[in-house]
C-alpha cells in the first residue's frame, strides 16, 4: 500500500463527513453532502448504519402531521400501496412505533475520548491561554513527542511510535485488503465526524491557521488507529454499512414522500390563485424599490412592507451578486461575504469619504483602545499571578454590568444600536481586485462593475426603477449566543449582508457604470434613480438605511420611508411574536437578553423555494416557509439568467434545507444538542457539556417547541419555477450536477408553465427507453417523462 493509494482511499471515505463550520461563519449546509451522488434514501440508509443516527422523523412526529392536516390521508394512503404496503396509514404508523431504532453504547468511547483531547489542544485558536508546544510542526509530529507524556495509553516512548503519518499507516494496515482499509477509514472518520468534518474544513479554507497549526485528515487517523491498536481495539467495526437495504427505512420514506407531496399541492394551490399574467404590472411607479434577501425570514418583512406604502420588493440572494471579501476596520481582518461555493475575487474594505478622514481616524484609535483592554481584561482574567486579586477586586463592576444585562437588557441593546452603523456614516466602501501573486490589492475594471449591476438586474428582472431603490442586507443581533452567525446570511457566508447591499448600491449610483450600461446593453436608470444600502435586523424586523450619501433631492422621499418602515417592523413583529403591544420591545429584548436561548427562529420551517415574479406570492401569506427570488422569464429569453439562479441560489438553499432536515430527525447526531449545556472549544465549536464530539449542526432551541414538537417541519425543499418547460429542460440538460440532486431526490422541482398553465413536477427517474418504431428505422430514444400536479 503506497502513499497514493491511502490518499486515494482516504478522499473516499471523506463522502461521509461533510464540513464542519467554525462559530464565527457558521454556514448550514447538507452534512451527507459527499452522498449527493446517491439517491437519497440509499444515501441515508449508508449514513444511518455508519453513524448510528436516524435519518428521518418520528412516527410521532409523523402522527401529529397527520392530525393537524399537514398530511393529507389520501395522500399517504395512495403512496403506500404505490410503494407495495397493504396496510392503512394507521397500520403502518403502529408498525413504526414499534421498530423505533435505539442508540447502541459506544464501544470505543476511551479512543474517542483520547483524540478530543489531543484535537481540541492542537486545533484551539486563541481560547486557552497556554498553547500547545510544537504545533506549528504539524499534529502528528507535535503528537509524537508530546504522547509520553499523557498515560492514557499505557507507557508509551517515543522511539515506539513510526517518525511520520504515512508510515504508521503503512505499518498498521500491512496486510489488509483495500476494501478492509477503506472500511477502517470511513468507520474512524465517522466516529467523530463534529471534528474531522473541521480538519476537512479548516485544511481547505482556513489557510491562514493550518500554516500555524498544520493537520490533515491522514495525521488524524495515523494517530487515530495507532491509539486504537494500542488500546487493544479492533481495526474494523462489524455489521456497519453492510445491511444497507434496512426495511425499517421504507415506511418512514414513504410518509416523508407523502408529506412533501402534501405541502406541495397546498402551495401550488396557493400560488395558482396568481398565476395567471403574474408578469404585468400595471401599476404606476412605486415611491421606493426594496430588493431582500431571499431568506425565508424576508418573507414576512416584504409583505408588511408593501402594505406600509407605495412600495415593491424583489428577492435576490443576499451577497447582491458579489464574490468579495470584506476586511473588517474594526480589527482588520478579512472574511468570506459571499456563497461557500464561490471563490471570492474581489476585497471591499472602508475608505474614508469625502472630508471624513478625522473622523475615521478617531473611530480607528477608538476601536484600537477597545480592543487593547478587551485583550488586558482577558490576560488579567486568565493569568495564574493576578486571578484571583483582580477577580475580587472588580467584582463589584462586573456585578453591576451583570445585573444591568439581566434587569434592563433592551435598554443597554437601544444604548449600545446608537454606535452600531457609525463607520457607515464617515466611509464609503471601496472594491478591489487581490493580485493573489504580489498580495497587492488593485482597482476592477469597469467592465466588472458594469457586470456586477448588470447581472443583479437580469437575474431579477428589473427594468423600470423608482427614485429610492433600497438593497437591504440581513443581519441577527443576539447575546450570549455561540451560534449567532447561523442566523446571519447563509448567502454571505453566514455575516451581515450589509457590506454588499453597500457597494451594490454604490455601484449602481456610479456615473460612468450608468453610462455604459445605457450604452452597450440598453438599461436606462432614470437621474432621478438613487440607490442606498441597508440592513434588515431579523431579530428585531428594524431596517436601518445607510443614507449619508443621499441627494436632498430625495430627502422627503427618504424620510417618508424610514416613518413607514418603522410601521413595518411594528407590524412585522406584532405578527411574528404574536403581540399585540409592545413587540418591538419584546424583539429587542430578545436580541438583547444573555439568557435568552431563542432569540428567533432563524430559517426553521423552510420548505420551498420559489423562482418567480413578486406577483405570484404577493398576496398571499406563506408563514416563513418560502424563499423567493425574483424573476420574469419573459426578460430571460436564453435562460441564462435562470440557469444562473438554479446553478447558485438553488444549490444554497438545498443546503440549507438539508441542514434543517437533519439536525431535526436526530439532532444528537447531526444537531448540537440543547444550548444551555454548552461550552465553546478553540474558538471555533461548541461540545456538550466538557467533552466529545464538536457540534456540527442547529441547536435544538431553534428547531423544536417541546420534546418531540420539532418547529420545524424536517421536508426536503421543494423548488418551484415559474418558466416555460423547454427551458429547465435544457438548462438541466446541460448541468449534470444539477439534474442529479433532483434525479436523487435531494430536492423535488415543480415546474409551473406560464405557457401551458400546467403544473408538473419532474419525477426521480424521468430518463425512460422507449421504442419508436418506423418503416425504415427502429431505435430506441429517450423521453421525459413529468408527473402532473392536480389541485
């Protein structure tokens, strides 16, 4: 066995551990996504086997689906016997309560036990206040020297252990067959997979900690097996991921099917309502265009805002199009603003604008004295000669802080909002080009801005715009919460999309871009056009417009909006919280309150994602289970334009989606657990209680009500397209990788044809041989083949 070979079958293991995202960019995303080659339920009956997890809901939980109508009878009861099941829907949910799956005891918890520790000391970026010695030679090396050192293992000296990883492979699988290696790989990477799914990530996009700490998937399991022999384990697991076609999955696969096909025909009965001519708009030119994010929880924002005034919005994935890097002026790092699929081509940083340079001065020298004492605060906390003196002796301060953020938490949240957008008021952001070769950052070319603006209006759409267009980004505001940046944009990384709602908006108010975008593609922006970044606060529904560039020509214009967006949020919240005085408040603390381990509920009861004109979903109340992005497909005559939102947004929300499915139907395995026993390791995870695996997915607080009652119905996301059939046709024609997630049913696609008025909804396996016979020729052709939604 070379070394290629190992790396080879080291790569395939890796299909069962999906990344795992630090806490400060936690991004949701499908944790089978290495599976997605597979049809779903082999993909989960593989995965539930290895990782002894469930993999789809409770017969309870499918129950109260049942009884509250969310399942349709006659839905179920025609799936069962079109899957081969004669028994009745009452029957078969007896049979499932029945066959309820139990954990199995964890027979290697001494080894598992023994890598968290030596994972979590190497892999800490900044949490411990002694750091582990040798790490920059790499984890096995700084291993190898350190491991006399630790009994769990028994004595151990270093002359006993191989000098590099590749060699105590070598040593330790001699002999075995390449199906036994690659058994033994995949069953020791899914024993932790919290912790190799961040080696996974952390050794491709963190590049910046593995030059300081370096670790790769095949020093985790040198150390990993050479432990395990040593503790007298053996290589392979028996009876894992070999009885993969488990019946017991076939029933609560059928009532998921039945629960989907339940949901999407109380949608399209919803949607048909506006169907018809959904691309004319008639109306007269609104006072204001607002473009979301198409996150789900803008759903609810767009229609208080509509109703507030003269108003039309537009959904469009959060980063505005924008593959950019943003660097922080605060501390002067830079991090990932747009999808985790994209590669980030261009930095945006703050420049000082016209006459400001004072004033951006004072708030640098501000930010550089703050983060001094937060840094001597710290060392006085944690250094052994003053911890206890200066603990006692500022008690008394930390008291009252404490009780202030206990007794009167929205005040200091009202106190603390006042500085929040300050660098927004002295700075314009700027964006450049990285030279990766000279780490120099250099000016885009215009034809790069034009490009940007361009393609945010065909992906939308857009032709006629009114005097304020308003890109608004999302941001969450909470305290004390580990898992904030997963209620962020998922479309910008999981940060505020703020920064590129900002230079969105700075672009598209650029003269010469005007200019050729009239002149070389036809898009005339009216004089009278002006455009303005803002963030919508998913946590409080507030949306603070970033004005300090606004002409005073428009100064009535933006005052009337921001009285009529603060009616929105009043409204928006009275709505969501289910009060009917004092919501806003009652947001605000949530945002605010330490002990608060809810403060919204993120994406949970997602379900859908609707490509479509605003006309189709604008009168109509879809309870935050829609994302919707914007788009006309009479504009979109080649289908690019969809291509391009089916090709990017769509695979985003599938994650997405996915991630909330999961961490719902076993949110041990693949959630994180309760928050309020949580510890953070290294910065960048949490761990139950102090110890064992790094949680990889959603809390439970933010998918379940009560034991049992998740919040969140756990569906696969239903995409639903409002275009003509030829042109998905040729669209997933020519995308394999696309046509395979539905093929699998990764996710389901419904087609809603503005041509014929039909609604189709493309099968698993459409792809069919058929005979076409003629006089002169006989040969066999492929033909589609759609199912047809009645409602």
């Amino acid at each position: 066995m070379n070394h290629l070979d190992i790396d080879i079958l080291i790569d395939k293991a890796t299909e069962y551990v999906g990344n795992t995202w630090p806490l400060y960019s936690f991004v949701t995303s499908n944790p089978l996504s290495g599976l997605e080659g597979k049809h779903f339920l082999r993909a989960t009956q593989e995965a539930g086997s290895l990782l002894d997890a469930e993999m789809f809901p409770k017969a309870s939980v499918y129950k109260k689906a049942l009884d509250n109508g969310a399942i349709d009878p006659n839905e179920i009861q025609e799936l069962l016997k079109e899957h081969g099941y004669s028994q009745t829907p009452e029957e078969s949910l007896n049979i499932m309560f029945k066959k309820a799956s139990k954990k199995t005891e964890n027979q290697q918890h001494a080894l598992d036990q023994y890598m968290v520790k030596w994972l979590s000391s190497f892999m800490d970026e900044g949490l411990a206040e002694w750091q582990m010695p040798y790490k920059q030679e790499g984890f096995f090396h700084a291993w190898r020297k350190l491991a006399p050192y630790d009994g769990s293992l028994g004595t151990v000296r270093q002359t006993m252990i191989p000098k590099t990883s590749d060699e105590a492979l070598e040593i330790i699988l001699n002999g075995q067959s390449q199906e036994t290696i690659l058994k033994a790989f995949t069953q020791h990477l899914a024993a932790l997979p919290g912790w190799t799914g961040y080696i996974k990530h952390r050794a491709t996009n963190l590049k910046a900690w593995q030059q300081e700490a370096p670790i790769q998937l095949k020093d985790y399991l040198a150390v990993r097996l050479w432990a395990n022999k040593k503790l007298g384990f053996p290589l392979v697991k028996k009876n894992v991921l070999e009885n993969t076609q488990d019946q017991r999955a076939g029933l609560p696969y059928v009532w998921l099917l039945a629960w989907e096909r339940s949901w999407q025909k109380e949608l399209l009965k919803t949607l048909k309502k506006s169907a018809i001519d959904v691309s004319e708009n008639k109306d007269s030119r609104p006072d204001a265009q607002l473009v979301f994010c198409i996150d789900t929880r803008s759903e609810l924002i767009r229609r208080h805002v509509e109703s507030s005034g003269k108003y039309e919005t537009f959904g469009y994935a959060g980063f505005f199009g924008i593959a950019m890097d943003y660097k922080n002026p605060k501390n002067g790092l830079s991090q990932k603003a747009c999808p985790p699929i994209l590669d980030s081509c261009y930095v945006v940083t703050e420049e000082a604008d016209e006459n400001q340079d004072a004033s951006k001065m004072r708030l640098d020298r501000k930010n550089e004295l703050g983060t001094f004492w937060h840094y001597f605060l710290k060392r006085m906390k944690n250094m052994l000669p003053s911890t206890f003196g200066f603990v006692e002796g500022s008690g008394f301060v930390y008291g009252l802080n404490l009780t202030a953020r206990t007794l009167f938490p929205k005040y200091l949240y009202r106190w603390r909002s006042k500085d929040r957008n300050i660098y927004e008021e002295v700075c314009r952001p700027e964006i450049k080009n990285i030279d990766t070769a000279g780490h120099r950052e250099i000016s885009i070319p215009l034809t790069e801005k034009v490009g940007i603006v361009k393609s945010a209006f065909d992906l939308m759409g857009w032709k006629d715009f009114a005097p304020l267009v308003v890109f608004a980004g999302h941001g969450s505001h909470s305290a004390n919460n580990p898992f904030g940046s997963s209620l962020d944009c998922g479309a910008c990384a999981a940060t505020p999309g703020r920064h590129n709602a900002r230079m969105l908006a700075k672009l598209a108010n650029d003269k010469e871009v005007r200019e050729q975008l009239f002149n070389q593609h036809g898009v005339d922006i009216p004089k009278s056009t002006h455009f303005l970044g803002a963030e919508h606060n998913t946590t409080t529904d507030e949306i603070v417009l970033f004005d300090s560039d606004v002409p005073k020509s428009h100064h009535k214009a933006l005052e009337s909006l921001k009285e009529n967006l603060k009616k929105a949020q009043i409204t928006a919240t009275q709505e969501r919280l289910g009060r009917t005085k004092n919501s806003v408040s009652l947001a605000q603390l949530n945002a605010s309150n330490w002990g608060e381990t809810r403060p919204e509920w993120g994406l949970a009861k997602n379900a859908s994602f609707v490509i479509g004109p605003r006309k189709l979903t604008q009168n109509h109340n879809l309870d935050g289970r829609c994302f919707l992005h914007s788009y006309d497909w009479k504009t979109d005559t080649e289908g690019k334009a969809l291509e391009g939102i089916m090709q990017g947004p769509m695979v985003v929300t599938q994650w997405i989606n996915n991630h909330y499915y999961f961490s719902t139907v076993d949110n041990e395995t693949f959630g994180a657990g309760t928050k309020t026993t949580h510890n953070v390791t290294g910065k960048f995870g949490v761990v139950q209680g102090n110890g064992g695996d790094l949680k990889r997915g959603l809390p439970w607080e933010s998918l379940f009500e009560e034991k049992d009652m998740p919040y969140h119905p756990p569906l696969r996301l239903t995409v639903v397209i409002n275009a003509p059939i030829n042109r998905v046709d040729n669209i997933l024609a020519k995308n394999d990788s696309l046509k395979s997630l539905i093929i699998n049913e990764w996710l389901h696609l419904v087609i809603m044809d503005p041509e014929t008025h039909k609604e189709v909804l493309w099968k698993p396996h459409q792809d069919i041989n058929t005979k076409v016979k003629d006089e002169k020729i006989s040969k066999p052709t492929n033909k589609k083949v759609y199912e047809e939604l009645s409602v």
